[in-house]
C-alpha cells in the first residue's frame, strides 16, 4: 500500500477538513460535497482519511464487511451461520473506496463471477465497489461528470442503504451504508438536486490565494516526497492526537443534547431560506451534535448552528433566478438576520 | 519562426524529452501538440532511441476496455484454456516506462479517469486479487493532434502533465541538432535526482510568478520544483541553482498561464485582496520556524506586512535581497517570451480570460458530443440481425452458468464429437447484442437585442429566462447559449454550456448599447443553430429584439438596407428549418417584428403579453418539446 500524505499536514481547508471529520463522528449525517477547482488537495484529503479511522470488527471472509455485533447479517453470512459455519471476527482498516468516473455499472453493482461461472459452473454474485465501500466510504471525483444511470442508482442506494442485484439470473440483495464524498467542478456541470440532497454537508474549496500557504503546501509536499517515511514519523504525534479526538468525539456524542430553543431555531432558519424538506434540519440537528462533541462539550448551542449552517444547507437552497449571489452569501446574509 | 527562436525552441522540447525520463512519475508527462509529421517522430525518436533506449513504451489505443487498460480476466485465454487466466492490464505493464496516448484529443473521459486515478495512486488493482495494490509509476507521453480550437485534450489530463510541447512552429531545419544526451546522462542524473534539494527561496519565487501568470494549480508548482531538481540532475548538479528556476518556471508554467502579469504597482492590491480572507495566521508560525530559518525575514515581508502598503516594502526588500527580486523578473520575463504573440494580446485584455476558460469548456462538448452520438446501454438478448451488433461480453456472461449442464448434455448426445469438453457451449438464447442510447439534448440559443435604450431591461428579462432554462433542465441536461446584438457586431456572450455558474458569471457583465445589426445576428444564430445540430443536438432559438435593425450585413448604418438583410437572413433561418420563439420586445406590438417573425416562420409573442424571464423559458421549453 502507498503511503497516503497526512491528514493533519494538510495546509489551510478548515472548512473540508471538519466536514470530514464531522462525518466520521457521525456518518448518519449523510456524506460530503466538495466543490473546486482541479489541484486543490481534495484527493489527497479523502486518501489520508483512512489512517485516521479506527479499525473496525468485521466478520472474517464476508465481502461486505459484517458488523458481528449487528442483529442481522447479510444473506451470505446467514448463510454460512445456518450452515453452522462459526463466524470468526477480524479488526480491519475502514474501507475508503476510490470510484472512478468511467466505472462500468457491472464494476459498480457487481456481477455474475466469471471465474467461478468457468472454473465450477456455478453462479456467484462478485460484489462490486458498492460493497466493498459498506461500512466504509465511497468517494467519487467528479461526481458532477458521471453517467446518469449511476446517478441514479446511486440515490437509490444511498438512500435504501442496500444494493439490490437484478441481473444475469442473479437475485440478491446486501447492505451498502457508506458515507459518499463527492468532488468536482461546478462550471464543468451540475448536479442533479436529486443526488446534491443525498449529501449531508457541502463545502467549496478554492486554492489557497495566500502566497505563504501556498508555498507551505508546496514545501510540505516536497518534504513528503524526498522521505515519506521520515514525513509521517513527524506528523505521527499530531495524527494519533486527532484520530483521538475523532473517537473521543464519537463517544461524546451520545451525550450532547441540542436545546429546543437551538432546534427552533434551526426550523426557522431553514424556513427562511426555503430549503426543501426535513433534511436540512435533520442534517442541522445531527451537525450540531457532531461539532458540539468535536468541540469537546455537551450542549449544542447557537453558535454551533452558526458555524455549521453554510455547511448543511448551501447545497439545499432553491435556485433563485434573480438571485445573483452565490448560495453560500445567500445563507450568510439569512444568518446575519438571526444572530 | 527564426533559426535561433526555433532551435531553442526544439531544444526545449528535447530538454522536456530528458526530464520526463529522469523523473517520469514525478514529472507526470509531456503533452505533444502538433500533427503527425517528421518533427513529431524526431521527437520521438530522441527519447525512444537516444536518450531512453531501454524503457517501455506502452501505446494505450484509444478505444482500449477497461480490463485491457486496468488488468483482469483475460477472456480469451480463460476460454481457450477452459479455466481462468489472469493479466495485468496495460497500466501495470507500463510501470517503470511509458505510457503513449496518441490522438490524446479524443481518448474518453472514462479512461481518462482510469488512468489518472492510477496516476494519483501510483499504484494499480492486482488483476486476480482485488484487495490488492500493485506499484505502478509511469510517465505519459500524449500526442494530441487537436485542430480546431476547442479541440484538444481534456483539461483533466493536461492537470497532470508538467510539460506541453508545441513543434507545429517548427521547421525541419530547427531539427537538425540534438542535445548530446546518452542513456549513460539519464543513468546517471536519476540516481543524483533523489538527493538534490531545491531552496525553499526558489520555491518561493516559482510560487510568486506563478500566482503572477494566473496559475492557480498547486499541481503546476509542485510540477515546476520537481523540474528544477530533474534539470540540476541532468545538468550533474548536486542543488538547484538560478538557471533551473528560470528554466523550470518556463518549461512548467508558460502554457498554464492564464493572464499576464499586471506590473508592479497594479499587482500588489491585487494580492492583498486576496489576502484579506485569510485567518490562518495560526498555521505561519510554526511553519516559519521549521523551515525558514535561513531567512526569516524575506518571509514575513510579502506575507504579514504585505497588504497594500508595497513602498514601504520594496526597497527593503530589495537592499536586503537584490537577487530575490532579480530573480522573480527574470522568472516573468522567462515566462512571458515563451508565450505565443497571438496568445499575448488575448490574455492581456479581460476577454482573454474568458476566452481561455471557454477553450476548455469547449472540450467538454466535444466530448459530450460522442456520448451523444450513442452512448452505450444495457444490451439486449437478441440476435445480433439489421446491422446489430453482438456483444461477445454479454452473451458468454449468458452462456456461462450453464456449460457443466450442457457439456453433460452434449456428451450423452454426441459423445465422439464433444471430446474436447472445454469448449464453450453458446446457444441463440445467450446471444446477445449492443444497444445505444442515442440522447437528444436541446440547446437554446437566444440572440439579444441589447441596443439602445432599453437594453438593460431587455437583458435583464433574457438572463432570467437563461437562468431560469438552466435551473430547469438539469435532468434533461439541455444546454443555453446566447448571442448579444451590439454595436455592429454580433458576438457570442454565451457559448453552450450547461453550467448555471458559468452563464451567471458571463453574464453579469454583459454591457448593452449601440446599433441593431438585426442580419448579422440572424446569420450568427443560424450558424450556430446549424454546428449544434451537427453535434446531435436539438437547437431551439429565441430571438428577443423589437424588429427595428438599423446596422446592414456590411456594418453599415441605414434602416432600409438593414431591414432587407434581416428579411433575408430571416429566410435562411426559415429554410434550415429551425424551431424559433420570436419575442417582441417593443412596448407595443410592432409590424416590423411580427413581419420578420413571419418571415422565418416563428412563433411570435409580443413582450408585454409575455413579460417575464420564467415565462419565456416555460414558452421555450414548450417549444422544445414539440
């Protein structure tokens, strides 16, 4: 495996870096959206985020990653325990699945294995990238740019949380809960309302202007390259503290309560702005909770609803035809009324 | 282009050649733009046989599959053999060489993205074992053969290559003498390569005349340092000196450039600007104390101080480091002498900036237009009859769960005949065949009248209805263009695009004003109307004007003679036949319009009976739809 440039060596993009890590807290608040340029590290964020996951327990041998604490398991480990297979258990690293834009459905669904179809004669379904991304993430660059018929099926997915296989005399069906992260390019297309709902938080990133930073990512990078191994021994201090802050938050979090006043004033906020639907007070509630634990307290406040609202609700606002402003203003300039 | 020009130039190219081959992953690839012809393959030649005889070349073909390019089952060997065979993938093979991407200009973003994402990773799926990476490091040699404007490799691809190459200026004469590089050079200037540092001052310059040309890409930074080191090694260097910069800034930089430099004075506000959003104090000092202890002033003063108050600076900055600031001139004045002059005058005026970014969106619709043309669906059962094809894929998938069944089947039945069991048993049941999906989008073009008086309004109702299509029509994925009368011209403001975020931005500073060269704009419309429908596409058109053309074809001014022209083109949009909503936009309904509406055989609607941006984007869509 190559080694991935470090989470916490990653120059200035606060605002990406705590929508990740707030979806790591809670992956119930429903993936991330990023917008920007080509070359502004957005790759090279989502790659370092595996190392700052915590390893989690899976059922040896299950393509689709078991939770073995889970009241029910996939049909092949129900299978396997009805067979009276003893299920054993394995730590592995969380998946992060890389999803390219010309992805073949086949690769994306899975299929009818070959191999064994061949070799055996017999029909076995080869799970395909949705798979392997349960439990775990799936990230798609340019998620703006891919084929229609993916789209689709991919709100279908991420809303159902299961992939249902129909094809080539297949019939089955198996969890697929994965936080997505998509990234691209707004000028190069839009995305369908449809799949920007299915993103909990969206952020927009540029390259860094600042000269000094931008020099710092260059060095950082140089550093990276000339001794990869000598860059990750520095940052190893600072990346065991933050995947320490990332379970001390999780843990934490069953414990913050948002306030009926923080909550009512999150309806209004999200009337206001005309957002379409629950989910954008749903995403504020579960966000807030998220970044009240990451801040290391137990009360979710106004001022979290504050920093967090251009995060959860930009990509929700109706488009306004007389309306030049960007979204991002759009939902500044509604909370600056509130606060 | 002079002797002395060219052969510099050819020796650039051959220079390229050499750092590609010192440092291939690093340095990403070299895009060759030029046609097919004796300069290219001399090019070629050069590294291929001279400088890099051993490496492996991979050429990818451009209509490679996915288990090809990326390794996997290899059908043809599993069937002969009767059990699975594994290969890996072209990528994979390449590890360590090149990869050759000819006719780069139209390789599909599908592979596009195979190829980089292995590009990112430095690494590639194990063919058998899926859970598996293997390394795999290449550099990318694309020959991109483009003609036309927007016709050129996609921006993605040319992200991740350090170095464009132009040899069509060049003469075969330019190409007679080469670098003395021998594979002994390269050898030996790779094992240097891992050692040589470049200075972080140096970064530091590259960065600034960067941030100077418009090269907002980290990636063309990184690439430009990572130049530096490959041209100290090749040059038997142990560090980077001044010339490397200059050198490295010119290969690296002088294509991604996307404005010029404004001078000195106009420059500074220009990036305090941009430095007024940044909070990030917090993370400067301990970058400072890490790594600029050489010289912790030369970093404070364009960073902390620097917001606007540059005469203060300067000449400190200057008694202190004289060659700091020499060098960054040097780096501009490199850059700038690389450009082409034709590519000079546009970058320094605004337009060239959008003119550069409609170039790479231009692309996007070229390459749209092949998914237009068909894009692939989910095939059918079916016999492969009436010009249908078979897809061998689809129907051994088919096939395959049941050949134990049928061997079984066969040997009872024909026990001498089938001894070789191994053979694939196909039925007509399986056959499969391909089918494309042949996506009609629309584009609606609106030519605008945006002369005289009421031009603001007029505008204001034509961006609504623009805005208001684009917000529309995301499922169908239509695409809106506009064309604005102004002047006595008729010039495009909105080339087709499907991304509301790029008419907003066009659009915002659209100026009004001037004559009404009513035929000029005609024939612009049908010019465009007609180049879209050779795309595949549907093109609807809104003309908004109050039919009063007082500017002729020629550019001249008198109403009669305009009104003929406009009569006359109007015919031609009528006998190519398109569908066209023709808005009136005086404010009462007017002869003159409904006559030239007639004429081309529009549908005709007096503005204030239609009065709103939505409006006219509910009529249009109607239209479309018919």
């Amino acid at each position: 495996m190559a080694l991935n440039f470090p989470f916490t060596a990653i120059v200035a993009q606060d605002e990406m870096k705590l929508a990740i890590a707030l979806s790591t807290i809670e992956p119930s608040i429903g993936g991330v959206l990023i917008f920007g340029d080509r070359g502004t590290g957005k790759s090279t964020t989502i790659r370092s985020l595996a190392a700052l996951l915590p390893p989690m327990k899976v059922v040896t041998g299950c393509p689709y990653h078991c939770d073995p604490s889970a009241p029910t398991l996939c049909f092949a480990c129900e299978a396997r325990k009805t067979a009276g297979d003893k299920l054993k258990t394995d730590s592995v690293p969380v998946p992060v699945v890389d999803m390219p834009l010309g992805a073949t459905e086949d690769r994306v669904v899975g299929a009818l294995d070959i191999e064994k179809a061949l070799s055996q004669g017999i029909k076995v379904f080869e799970p395909g990238l949705l798979a392997k991304a349960n439990r775990g993430y799936l990230y798609i660059d340019e998620v703006n740019l891919l084929e229609d018929h993916l789209v689709d099926l991919l709100i279908d997915v991420s809303a159902s949380g299961e992939n249902v296989v129909e094809r080539e005399g297949l019939s089955i069906r198996h969890p697929a809960r994965f936080v997505l992260i998509g990234s691209g390019n707004p000028e190069e297309g839009e995305l369908r309302p449809q799949m920007l709902d299915r993103f909990g938080l969206s952020v927009e990133v540029r390259t860094p202007q600042d000269l000094a930073q931008r020099i710092d990512i260059i060095k950082r990078r140089d550093a990276f390259e000339r001794d990869p191994v000598g860059f990750l021994a520095q940052y190893e201090d600072s990346e065991a503290e933050f995947k320490e802050k990332i379970l001390s938050s999780r843990k934490r979090l069953g414990k913050v309560t948002v306030g009926d006043d923080v909550l009512t004033l999150a309806t209004k906020l999200c009337a206001q702005l005309g957002t379409d639907g629950l989910r954008g007070e749903l995403t504020l509630m579960r966000g807030m909770r998220a970044l009240a634990a990451f801040d290391g307290v137990r009360k979710a406040t106004a001022e979290h609803l504050k920093r967090l609202a251009p995060l959860a609700l930009r990509h929700r606002l109706r488009r306004n035809p007389l309306d030049d402003s960007s979204s991002t203003t759009r939902v500044e300039r509604v909370l600056a009324n509130f606060f | 282009m002079t002797t002395e020009h060219g052969q510099s130039a050819w020796f650039d190219a051959q220079t390229t050649a050499a750092l590609l081959a010192i440092d291939p992953h690093g340095l990403g690839g070299i895009c060759i733009k030029s046609q097919f012809g004796p300069i290219r393959d001399a090019w070629f030649a050069f590294l291929e046989k001279q400088i890099a005889p051993g490496a492996h070349y991979q050429k990818i073909p451009l209509q490679i599959q996915d288990e090809q390019l990326l390794g996997g089952l290899d059908l043809e060997a599993t069937l002969q053999y009767g059990k699975p065979v594994y290969s890996a993938g072209l990528l994979a093979k390449s590890h360590g060489g090149f990869i050759v991407l000819p006719m780069a200009e139209r390789i599909s973003p599908h592979t596009i993205a195979h190829i980089l994402q292995v590009v990112d990773r430095g690494e590639v799926r194990h063919p058998q074992n899926t859970a598996e990476f293997t390394p795999c490091a290449f550099g990318m040699i694309a020959f991109d053969e483009g003609i036309a404007p927007d016709e050129s490799m996609h921006p993605r691809l040319a992200e991740h290559m350090a170095f464009e190459v132009r040899l069509d200026p060049l003469s075969l004469n330019n190409c007679t003498d080469s670098l003395e590089i021998t594979p002994t050079v390269i050898a030996e200037a790779k094992k240097r390569l891992p050692g040589i540092e470049c200075d972080a001052s140096f970064i530091e310059s590259l960065l600034q005349s960067a941030a100077a040309f418009g090269v907002d890409s980290i990636r063309a930074g990184l690439f430009a340092v990572r130049a530096t080191k490959a041209l100290a090694a090749l040059r038997n260097q142990n560090a980077v000196t001044e010339d490397e910069v200059v050198d490295a800034a010119r290969l690296v930089l002088t294509h991604r450039a996307t404005r010029m430099p404004s001078s000195r004075e106009e420059q500074e506000p220009d990036e305090s600007a941009d430095d007024t959003d940044s909070d990030e104090d917090e993370e400067l000092p301990n970058e400072q104390e890490s790594k600029s202890e050489q010289d912790p002033k030369e970093q404070d003063d364009p960073n902390q101080n620097g917001d606007g108050d540059t005469d203060a600076n300067e000449p400190k900055e200057n008694m202190e480091q004289p060659s700091r600031d020499d060098l960054e001139e040097l780096l501009i004045e490199a850059i700038k002498a690389g450009i082409p002059a034709n590519a000079l005058a546009q970058l320094n005026t605004e337009l060239g900036r959008a003119n550069s970014k409609q170039g790479s969106k231009g692309q996007f619709g070229q390459l749209q237009k092949n998914a237009n043309s068909g894009r692939p669906a989910e095939s059918w059962r079916g016999l492969p009859k009436g010009g249908k094809r078979l897809d061998l894929l689809k129907t051994i998938r088919a096939a395959v769960p049941w050949q134990t069944m049928r061997q079984a089947e066969s040997k009872a039945k024909l026990p001498a005949v089938n001894k070789q069991g191994s053979r694939i048993q196909i039925r007509a049941d399986d056959l499969h065949v391909k089918r494309y999906q042949q996506r009609q989008g629309v584009v609606t073009i609106f030519l605008v009248d945006a002369s005289g008086s009421s031009a603001t309004q007029r505008l204001a109702e034509a961006k609504g209805a623009v805005e208001q299509l684009l917000a529309d029509c995301y499922i169908r994925r239509d695409e809106v263009a506009m064309i604005a009368l102004r002047g006595r011209s008729a010039d495009v403001v909105l080339p087709p695009t499907r991304s509301l975020v790029r008419a907003k931005r066009n659009l915002a500073a659209l100026p009004g004003g001037g004559g009404t060269p009513l035929a000029t704009g005609f024939a612009a419309v049908n010019e465009m109307a007609l180049s879209i429908r050779r795309k595949g596409m549907t093109p609807l058109i809104v003309v908004m004007t109050d039919g009063v053309a007082n500017v002729t074809l020629e550019g001249v001014g008198g109403r009669e003679r305009a009104h003929q022209d406009a009569l006359h083109t109007a015919r031609q949009l009528r006998a190519a036949g398109h569908a066209i909503l023709f808005i009136d936009t005086a404010s009462a309904p007017q002869a003159l319009a409904e006559a030239l509406a007639k004429e081309m055989a529009a549908q005709y609607l007096p503005l204030p009976y239609i009065n709103s941006g939505k409006a006219i984007s509910q009529r249009a869509a109607y239209l479309a739809r018919q």
